[in-house]
C-alpha cells in the first residue's frame, strides 16, 4: 500500500484521512472534522430538494439573495465612479437608480421569506440559530440601508442626517456613530456594513445547507400522522 | 414627486399611502405565493402516514 492508496488499495477518502491523524489539540484538524461531519459537499450543493419545497413561498428567499447580488454590483460601480457621477450623469443616474431599487426589492423579498419562516416555524427541530441569524441580517440590513441614505451627497441625506442626530444620541450610541460625519457614513455604507451583511448571508445559507428545510407543521419527524 | 406624499389618518395609525400601498401589494404576493401551483408540481406531497 502506498501512502497514496487507503485500505484495500482504493484511494483514501475523506473518512480515511480523519482517522490517519492521530488525536491532536490542532485547530486545522478539529475545523475540518467538523466541515467533513456537519458540512458534507452533497449538503453544500444538493442535486435535489424536499418535495414540500416545490411553492413559490420558497422562492422568497432566494429572491432576496439575488437583489442582493444587484445592490453589490450597483454599489461597486457608485463607489468607484463617484457622487458627481450619480448625481449628473444620464449612466450614474441609472446606476444610482439601479442601487435603490434592487435595495428595495432586497427589503420586500427579505420580509416576504421572513414571514414565510415565521409562520411556517422555520426555527423548529435545531433551526433556532438559522432564525437569529436571519433576524441579525435584516437588523445590518436596516443600518446598511441607513447609512446610504446619509452617503446620498444631496439635501435629503443632510436632512435624515440632521433628523436622526439627536434620536441617534438619545440612544447613547451618537458618541461613536455619529451620522452628521459623512466619511464614518460612507466607510460605514461602502465597506464594513456590505461586508458584514454578506458574511452573514453566507452563514444563513449554509446553516440551511447543514439542516435541510424545516419540515411543515404537522409533518414532522414523531409527529402524528396527517 | 417632489411634494409630500398623500397620508392615511385613522386614528392613531398614521402611513403614507405609497407605504401602505407597498404594504397591500406585499401581502396579495404573499397570498398569490401560497395559492399559485408551483411549476413541475402537480400532486401535493405525501403526507406521512399516507
């Protein structure tokens, strides 16, 4: 047996290669243990669904990942053209358009899967932190959305900035987030806030990929019969 | 679209009626989203037990 081959000569497969590694505090060895248990590839990208997925309630979600991809792409090209450029521009115009409405769409089709979850109870049977996660991404997303609508560069963004200082600073939080500064607005806007909501979206989808879809009510495992 | 929006008063509910329109046509997409076939489906599931 080489060291290429596993038992029997075949090739070593993931479960070989776990157990070659002697026991060991590393942390590279417990991280892949747990991706090799709770993330199998079939998991990350199945070939097929539950047959209960087959309703455009389902759609929702997906939907709103894909107004997200929209609102990324718009925001690069706004962020790298300039304010002058989506304020003057026929082409910067569009853009500037494109970036609000794909935001919007985001929101609508975010809500839609949230109520889609909550009143099919998508947190049952190990999903509660599926649910949080989700209701963390729609918390960034409203500060997200905040923060561009102060990086505007025109009058309504002075006006919901002058607006919201003093509600900003009733919560105490007006120390450090201080929405009358325009460049801690838009670092805010154009790079951590983007970052964090994806971040976040990517963790939802893969905490759905490791559970599968929550069963409807009244068909779960232990249940009675419908 | 550069005046205030027109406002629902009732009480002490107070929305603008683009909001409350958008609100509307959510919630007719949710209940068109439930009601409408899925495409490819054309048996509803089994159910356990069944």
């Amino acid at each position: 047996m080489t060291e290429e081959q596993g038992p029997a000569g075949r090739s070593p497969t993931a479960d070989d290669l776990a157990a070659a590694v002697p026991s060991t505090r590393s942390w590279t060895v417990t991280v892949r243990r747990l991706l090799t248990e709770r993330l199998p590839l079939e998991h990350v990208l199945p070939d097929h669904e539950p047959v209960f997925v087959g309703s455009w309630v389902y759609v929702f979600g997906v939907v709103a990942i894909a107004a997200l991809v929209w609102v990324i792409v718009s925001g690069v090209i706004l962020a790298f053209m300039g304010p002058q450029w989506w304020h003057v521009s026929p082409q910067g115009r569009f853009a500037n358009s494109l970036h609000f409405w794909s935001v919007q769409l985001f929101f609508v089709f975010m809500v839609l899967h949230l109520w889609g979850q909550y009143f099919g109870a998508g947190w049952r049977h190990g999903r509660a932190g599926t649910w949080m996660v989700g209701v963390v991404v729609f918390l960034a997303s409203i500060v997200t959305a905040f923060t561009g609508y102060l990086a505007q560069q025109n009058f309504a963004s002075q006006w919901i900035a002058i607006n919201a200082k003093d509600g900003i600073n009733a919560t105490g939080a007006g120390a450090f987030f201080n929405v009358l500064n325009f460049g801690q607005m838009y670092g805010l806007h154009v790079m951590l806030l983007p970052a964090l909501v994806t971040a976040l979206v990517v963790i939802h989808v893969l905490q759905v990929r490791m559970r599968g879809v929550v069963r409807p009510i009244g068909d779960e495992p232990g249940g009675p019969p419908q | 679209m550069n005046a205030p929006a027109p406002y629902f008063h009732w009480g002490f509910i107070l929305i603008s009626l683009p909001n409350l329109a958008l609100i509307g046509a959510m919630v007719g997409l949710f209940v068109v989203a439930l009601l409408l076939p899925f495409p490819g489906r054309r048996q509803r599931y089994p159910r356990r037990g069944k």
